[in-house]
C-alpha cells in the first residue's frame, strides 16, 4: 500500500479523518432517512399513500443491497479515497433529483442514484479504517464514523422540518445537495490515495470468508428490518399521538443523537472485549425493549415516545459500529471492502423490505400496533444466527 498507518499517528490527524469519515456515513445514508421526515410533506404535494412513500425508501434501498457486495470489490480494488470521492458525489446527486422531481414516478425514480452512494458508505470507510488504524485504535474511530448516520438524522431531523416549512422541502434539498458537493475538494486534499499495487489486488481480495461475515449479514437483515419501522415514526406520533410534524421530526432526531453515542460506546465496548455476538445480542433485545416502549405510548402517552426514541438510539441503531468492527477485524483489510458489501447486502435488503410493509399494515388496518409487533418479532429472531459465533469466540 502507499499509505501506512503512520500517516494517521496523530490526535489532529485522526480528528480529520473521523470527521470526513462521519459525513461521508451522514450523506451516504440519509437521502433515505430524508423520506421518512419529509413523508407528511410528500403525501401532501403528491397525494400518495404511506406504503408509496415506503416504495421510494425500498427503490433507494434496494439499489443500495443489490450494488453493495459489487461496490465492496471495487473498493478493494480502487481504494477508499475514491469510493469516498463518490459518495459525495452520488449523495449530492440523489438530493437534487428528488428535489427536482416533478411527479411520483419521478420521485420513485430519483431515489435511485442516492443508493450507488449509500452502497458504497460502509466498504468505503471501513477500507480506510482497516488501512489507516492499527487494532486497538479502529474502534473508537468505527464508533465515530458509524455515528455519522445518527448525526446526520438528528440533525436532518431537527432541520429539515423547520427549512420546508419555512422554504418549502424543495428549496431545502437542493441546499444539502450544495452542501455535500462543498466536501470533495477537502477530500481530494486531505486523505492519501489508498490505491494497492496491481499486483497485489487478487491476492489480498481471494480466499474464504469466515461463516461470521454470513451470519452478520443474517442479523443484519433481521436488524434493518425491523429497524427501518421508525420510517413512520415521524407519522406515529403525527396520527397515533397526535403530536406535530416538528414533534414528529424530534423523535426521529432523538433516535439519532442517542445512536451517535451509543454506536461509539458500544465500539468501544466490543473492541475492548475482543467478542461481537454478546453486544449484538444485548442490542437485539435492547430493541425489543424499546419497541414495547413505542407500543406502550399509545396507552400513557406521547412521553413515553422519548424514553422509546432513546432506548433504539442506544441498541438497535446503534448495532452497526459493532457489526462492522467484526467485519474489519474477521476479514482484515484486504479484504474489508468485500466483506462489508455482503453484509451490507443483508442489512440493506432488511431495509427495504419494512418500509412499505410497515407502511402497508397502517393503511389497512388503520393502526400502528401491528408494525411495532412485528418489528419485535425480528429482533427477537436475530440473536439466533449469533449463537454459531459465540461458540466459536467461546473457543478462541
């Protein structure tokens, strides 16, 4: 490689790269997460249904899982300085196009191109990760980048409310767009070129990966899956709650500051114990915990919203940190690339498959009860394909 670890041996140089890390994560994701605060705004302007504006999060979803074990190659082949390149640039692309689009189909349509830059978020970062960092130092770092995600649904969730209200949610889209394109000459300035030798490619890229990669992928599925039912959260409180868009927005953005603390925490924590299955675990049923929570606010109130929001922040959302530190640390760099896109794979396609049945179950039952059971019968099942795993860390 052309970059050693060394090249990040410093407090202020790792500061740097964890903050072009965690907004590469942010704008990676959020032009999915965007749909969900702005769903009350799009059922208006385009009188569709709940499921049509999950169809627009599966369409950018699904994009996403498909690419993510291609894009996980390429990386490796490529190097992380590039895929970040494009992440910037394809996230920049997804937010003007569904700012500009005129009509439903357009919208579905315009979701399209924000997926290539979410399906190259993760292979991208953890590249950088497993190159950059040496062990004992990529955990905090995994933690900071992952809580890219939650900084940017806090803060979308907070801001984006208010701005279209304000100037209307176009006008506030095509800002965002303005705002990620401003990040790649820093890029290009500030991180090395990562590129291997060509020679060295195939070798570092072959050979088996561990039945871990598998089983995390089958989490990942079960984890997005039933994570993706706080797409309707801003709707829950709105409809079932009574509470306002602001409101609605507020609870999404709990969610996240609560995640951008719990995914460093929970990286830490894991790395520091050496084991991934036992923090997945206890994250999987912290989400039943706090989905029981979200059910119970439709008896006592709007409150309890809040200690739900916060108590998913904390272990479901927060899951991802964990998940792909064990990517890094099973698959080691060579190979990071790889076996992040086929975790993602799995984690993606969860996501795109709850939206619209989430959203499908309240249009016609006309309650939220249901998607909060089923969102507790998945995390229930994910610590299942994690027992293999602990007997063998038990082994190790």
């Amino acid at each position: 490689m052309s970059v050693e670890p060394a090249a990040y041996d410093t407090t202020r140089s790792r500061v740097v790269l964890g903050s072009l890390l965690l907004i590469a994560m942010g704008v990676a994701t959020y032009p999915a997460a965007v749909l969900g605060v702005l769903a009350t705004f799009l059922i208006d302007d385009f009188d569709i249904s709940r499921a049509e504006v999950g169809l627009i999060v599966t369409a950018n979803i699904a994009v996403s899982a498909s690419l993510s074990p291609l894009t996980g190659r390429i990386t490796d082949r490529v190097g992380g300085k590039r895929a970040l390149v494009f992440i910037f640039v394809a996230g920049a692309t997804g937010f003007l196009a569904l700012a500009l689009s005129p009509v439903y189909l357009v919208l579905l349509l315009a979701a399209i191109p924000a997926g290539f830059g979410q399906a190259a978020g993760n292979p991208a970062t953890n590249k950088l990760i497993a190159l950059h960092l040496p062990p004992g130092r990529q955990g905090v770092m995994m933690g900071v980048k992952q809580s890219g995600v939650q900084a940017a649904i806090f803060l979308g969730g907070v801001l984006v409310p208010v701005g279209a209200e304000s100037i209307g949610w176009r006008a506030t889209l095509i800002i965002l767009a303005a705002l990620t394109t401003a990040v790649v000459p820093v890029v290009l300035r500030v991180v090395p070129v990562d590129r291997p030798a060509a020679g060295t490619v195939a070798e570092r890229a072959r050979g088996k990966l561990s039945p871990a990669i598998r089983e995390m992928a089958i989490y990942g599925f079960l984890l997005g899956f039933g994570g993706s039912v706080t797409f309707l959260l801003p709707l829950f409180v709105e409809e079932a709650l009574g509470g306002t868009p602001t409101l609605g927005g507020l609870a999404i953005g709990l969610v996240g500051l609560a995640a951008f603390f719990g995914r460093i925490g929970w990286a830490r924590h894991a790395e520091q114990a050496g084991r991934f299955s036992g923090s997945l675990g206890a994250i999987a049923l912290g989400g039943v915990a706090a989905t029981l929570t979200f059910l119970l606010a439709q008896v006592v109130g709007l409150w309890a919203v809040w200690i739900a929001a916060v108590l998913f922040g904390f272990s479901v959302s927060s899951w991802n940190s964990v998940g792909m530190l064990g990517v890094i640390t099973v698959a080691g760099p060579g190979r990071a690339g790889r076996a992040s896109g086929i975790v993602l794979l799995g984690f993606l396609a969860g996501l795109a498959v709850g939206p619209p049945l989430y959203g499908w179950t309240v249009d016609t039952t006309g309650v939220y009860t249901w998607m909060w059971w089923i969102a507790i019968a998945a995390f229930v099942l994910a610590v299942l394909p994690l027992r293999a795993w602990a007997r063998r860390e038990a082994m190790a």
